[in-house]
C-alpha cells in the first residue's frame, strides 16, 4: 500500500527547467562549437592562451580549461555570445 501511494506522488512532480544557459551543454561540445564557428585563429584572438595558439588540439584545450576557471569562464561567455547572436 505504502508503494503505491509514493509512486502516484512521484509521478505528480514534473522536472523543473533550468534557467542557466549553459545547463547540459559539456564543456567538450560548447568549444567544438565555438570552433566550427570562429576558428582556433579568432579564438586565440579572444582569449590568448597557448593551446589556442601553437597546435590547438581539443583535447589538450579541455586540460587547460578545466584546470583554469578564468580561462574556462571567458570561453563560456564567448559561447554565450554566440548563442546569443543566432
């Protein structure tokens, strides 16, 4: 009895979207984007760092990425912008 009444009260609550932008996008496929779009060139214009610059690869871009929140955080709002302008 108890079951039954838990999962008709589960099935009453609906998932609540999330207001952040950036909410289920991974950090691999938002620079993916960026790239196709503007090239590792304007990229490294943007935000002057040595992966971006000398051999840019997307693997060795994420390492430094997540391992630099100022890096990661002006990579996202370049994102932003892109998702904003289209």
């Amino acid at each position: 009895m108890r079951c039954r009444r838990l999962r008709t009260s589960l099935a009453r609550v609906t998932p609540s979207k999330s207001n952040d932008p950036l909410h289920g996008v991974t950090l691999e496929n938002l620079l993916k984007e960026i790239v196709a779009h503007y090239g590792w060139r304007e990229l490294a214009r943007r935000v002057e760092i040595r992966c971006f610059l000398f051999d840019p690869s997307i693997k060795s871009s994420l390492t430094f990425l997540r391992k630099n929140p100022w890096a990661r955080a002006k990579v996202e709002e370049i994102f932003l912008e892109l998702k904003r302008t289209r």
